[in-house]
C-alpha cells in the first residue's frame, strides 16, 4: 500500500478503476455461474 501513496492522483484514480473493474468483473462471473447452475 505505500506504493500506492507515492503515487500522484492521477495515477491513484487509475488503479482504483482498475480494482474496482476487476472486482466488479469477478461479481458478474460469480452471479453468472450461480444462476447458470440454477437453470
């Protein structure tokens, strides 16, 4: 984590969306295979 907190805003930004998009990737993926199962 304290590489992340060198880093400029900018840069913050950036790697938030990436997690974010990431974790929100692995959501849809669990939601897909959980509903996919139940059919």
């Amino acid at each position: 984590m304290k590489m992340i907190q060198q880093l400029d805003d900018e840069d913050k930004q950036t790697i938030f969306k990436l997690i974010d998009k990431m974790l929100t990737n692995k959501k849809f993926k669990d939601f897909f295979s959980k509903n996919i199962a139940a059919l």
